[in-house]
C-alpha cells in the first residue's frame, strides 16, 4: 500500500501528521515508512502533549543553524535562493528525512507522548509531500 500526503506548512516549525497518517493504516500489522520528498524538510517522532516542545525545537533549530544574513554563517556560498535556504538544507541533513513506524493491528506502535511530525525548514509555507509505504 502507498500514498503520498499533501502537507500545508506555515512557515519554519512542526506541523504534526499523526492523525492524517493513522487513519489512511490498514486494521492489520506491519510496518509503516514515511518519506518526505524535499531537501528542505525533515520528518521526527516528538513529543505531542505539550505545545511548549515544538516551539523550542524550532527555536533551537533557528539557533543552531541561522540564516545566512547571519555574520557567523558568512563563509556559505548557496545564498541565491534566500538567506532561509541553504540553512534549510543544513538542517535536513541533522534531521531525519524518512521514518520507520512499527504497526500493530491498524495502530502506530508510539508511545504515550509521541507523534508523528514534518518539520518545515524554510520561511514561507510550502506544500511539502510526505510519501507513504505499508507493508
């Protein structure tokens, strides 16, 4: 089973897709990838009961990798596309871009506080697809 999910960003941050991914799962067992299909965006397992976590997580990515306008990130040459981009891409690289999820009977085998996340690395929204593989 395959799909691909159009997912709506708003900007740099994390925009949970548990939700959406659970109810396209079959009611049986295996496992499930996600794939996200862009150099600038990431995908993570995170913790879901506390909003508190997604904005320090985003601020902490801004804080490790800065746009390039930024005087420490001065010995970068791919700027022709804003000062977001190439940072962007920095941060997919530590990120992961693909997920493995263990499902059981229909259901993402996560724990208590845990959801599924894309993370956007880029200042605008974007559309950014997710690609999806059960079996």
């Amino acid at each position: 089973m395959q799909t691909t999910f159009a997912i709506d960003t708003r900007g740099p941050g994390l925009t949970e897709i548990t939700d959406r991914v659970a109810a396209w799962l079959p009611p049986r067992s295996g496992l499930l990838t996600l794939f996200v299909r862009h150099t600038s965006a990431s995908l993570l397992i995170q913790e879901n009961a506390d909003g508190d976590v997604q904005t320090d997580l985003a601020a902490f990515l801004r804080r490790l990798v800065p746009p390039t306008t930024d005087p420490s990130m001065s010995y970068l040459t791919h700027t022709y596309e804003g000062p977001d981009d190439m940072p962007g891409h920095i941060k997919a690289m530590l990120l992961p871009t693909s997920l493995g999820i263990p499902v059981t009977d229909g259901r993402m085998a996560l724990g208590t506080w845990q959801g599924v996340y894309l993370v956007e690395h880029r200042d605008g929204p974007h559309r950014r697809q997710v690609a999806a593989h059960f079996g």
